[in-house]
C-alpha cells in the first residue's frame, strides 16, 4: 500500500511517499528555517505563504522521487494539527483536494503520531510491543507505553516548557542562532572540561513520570547574570553542562518508567532532540543496562518534522482516525485516544 504523507504544521513543508508504512520512496522537505534564523524565530503568515508557494513542487518533487504518479497513491495522510492554522490549512487542503480529485481516502493525523512513528522508518527489523516510546521536540516532551499500533498510554508529559524549547531558550540566552537545538549541541561538543556546572535536576523527589524544563532555563539565566564571563570565555562549557542536565532529567524518567513496566521490550526515541547524540548514547546506556532494544529515527530528517513519519502514522492507524478535521486539530493525542475507545 502506497501512502502519501503530507507535513505542514511548522516552518516545513514536506511530502512523502511511503510504502506499507516502512519503506521510504521518497521523503522531499522544503524547509524555510534559514530564512527565519535573522529573525530569530518563525513568522506565521511567512511561513505560510512560503508554503503555500513551494507545496505543489514539493509534491511534484516527491512523485518523481518515488517514481509513481498520483494514480498509484492507495491513501493521503496529512498533519491536521496541532501547528500553525495557515501553515495546517496550506497542507490540509492540499489533501482534500487531491482526495477529492482523485478519489483518494484522506487520513487526518496528529502531528505527535507521526512522531511517534518515525521509529518504525526504513528499520532493519521490525519494532516490538510494548515499548515505551520519548517524543522530544521543540512543541511537546511526551512519554508514551505503547502497546499496539491502536492501543497507547500517555505516562507522562511536561508541565512547562518541552526539552527542544529548552534548548531553544537556552540557545537564546547563550546568543546562538535559531534554532538554537542544534547551535547549543554542537558547541557542547566543543567542551573539554570534565567537570560539568551542577544544574539542580527537575522533579528529582518526585515519582512522576512528568517533565519541567522551566527551572533549568532561568538557572541557567541565573548563572550568565551572576557571571557574565561565563558567556565569552566558558560558553562551550556551560552548552555542555546545561545539555548535560537536560539529557540526564529525560534519562531518569525513562529508567524510572523501565523499572514500573518491567515488561517492554523496547526504548524509542523520536522527535527533533532525539537527533541529540548525547542524549543517545546516554538512553543507550540505560537500555543496554536494562536488556532493551533502543531505536531512534535511522536518519536525521526522520528526527525532526518530515512527511514520511505522517505516512507512516497514516498506514498503521487508517482504521482508526474517523474524527473530522474540525475536532481533529482540537485536543491532545491521548484525548483523542479516549474518544476513539
Ligand atoms: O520535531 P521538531 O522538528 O519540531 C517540533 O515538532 O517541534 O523539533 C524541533 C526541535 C527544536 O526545538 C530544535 O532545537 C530541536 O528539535 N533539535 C535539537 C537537535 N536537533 C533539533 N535539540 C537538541 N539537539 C539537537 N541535535
Ligand atoms: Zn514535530
């Protein structure tokens, strides 16, 4: 079954075709990020109309690159929230109308469940339920036991900010570019000091699974202010300490969800951090120490939003997405998980 993936909810425009949900034909991104770094962030009405303009040769692009054509597509699946709403609509009626034109079935998805399946992208072997799966981007920190492609439970969430916004605020303070993820991670590769500032792990007391990143960002607004020197002369050291501190409160979440679900048999790691290799090799550790088989998305456009992660979604849940776009792009994932059951 031939699907094809549509993605718009940021400042992406993506299309892609994927074949049974796993293998990838073609998977085109258009990104308009660059244009945004001099402005430090996206412009909603910019990036819609980028994508407006670019949509159709991005589908194009993405045909040609799959060497199908349209009449070869089984099913359209298509990001219907949550996003930017000129951004979402740019890619949801660029689905209904394919659909309409060509007779063609369109799947709404939430943006998170694409997330969630880009780990299940051009594998090698087949993933296996249950797994525990982290989502980690710059909208949403989600830990998911998933138990099916239909049946999945939110253990738990962030209550402030989400580990990519993070790292985008700490990016900011430490003046790196937008999107600042990347810029931070790799000048914390540029650190050659052992000993790492000690920021105070979040929830550390607490037996939740929930996340908060808040505190971690004014300690770090904290630390630049009482040493301004800090910004000039240690920066790739306190990139390197404050990464640290992220990566480790992502890290004790997953070993303390291990411990309560015994039973998985797999970690994954999917969203734009999870392009983060510290943060691999660290969750590697606790996988490898607990016999679990770890996977991430197996290329970096995987990680962060991409059409073939939509596709994918699309495949393996089509039965079950029956909302209308209207209550779709409203609500959370796991909402909607309650409704559908
Ligand atoms: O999944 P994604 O593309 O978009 C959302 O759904 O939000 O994730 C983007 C986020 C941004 O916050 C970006 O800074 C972060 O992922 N990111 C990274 C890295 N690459 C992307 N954060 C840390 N290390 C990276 N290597
Ligand atoms: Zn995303």
């Amino acid at each position: 079954m031939l699907i094809l993936g549509i993605e718009s909810s940021c400042d992406e425009t993506s299309v892609a075709v994927v074949e049974n949900g796993r293998k990838v034909r073609a998977n085109v991104i258009s990104s308009s990020a660059s244009h945004f770094a001099a402005m430090g962030g996206v412009v909603p009405e910019m990036a819609a109309r980028t994508q407006l303009e670019c949509v159709l040769s991005v589908l194009q692009g993405a045909l040609q690159q799959a060497e199908v054509q349209l009449g070869d597509i089984d099913a359209i699946a298509v990001t219907a929230g949550p996003g930017l709403l000129g951004s979402l609509l740019v890619g949801t009626c660029t689905a209904r109308v394919l659909g309409a034109v060509r007779k063609l079935p369109v799947i709404p998805l939430h943006h998170t469940l694409g997330h969630l399946y880009s780990a299940w992208l051009e594998q090698p072997s087949d993933p296996k339920f249950p797994y525990l799966c982290l989502s980690v981007s710059g909208g949403h920190t989600e830990l998911w036991y998933c138990q099916s492609h239909l049946i999945r439970t939110l253990l738990g969430s962030t209550r402030d900010d989400a580990a990519g916004e993070a790292f985008d605020k700490g990016a900011k303070l430490l003046d790196l570019p937008y999107p600042g993820g990347p810029a931070l991670a790799q000048l914390a590769e540029q650190n050659t000091a052992h000993d790492l500032h000690g920021f105070t792990r979040p929830l550390s007391g607490e037996q939740t699974l929930d996340f908060s990143f808040s505190g971690l960002k004014t300690a770090l607004l904290y630390l630049l202010r009482d040493h301004p020197t800090y910004k000039t002369e240690r920066q790739a050291w306190v990139a390197a300490s404050f990464q640290a501190a992220i990566c480790e409160h992502l890290v004790d979440r997953i070993a303390l969800a291990c411990s309560a679900h015994p039973e998985i048999c797999e970690i994954h790691l999917v969203g734009g951090v999870s392009a983060n290799r510290t943060l691999r090799t660290k969750i590697s550790e606790v996988a490898h120490s607990q016999h679990k088989t770890v996977r991430y998305p197996v290329q970096s456009d995987f990680c962060t939003d991409n059409a073939a992660m939509i596709a994918s979604a699309g495949f393996f849940n089509k039965d079950s997405q029956i909302e209308t776009f209207a209550t779709f792009a409203s609500g959370s994932l796991a909402e909607q998980g309650r409704q559908n059951s």
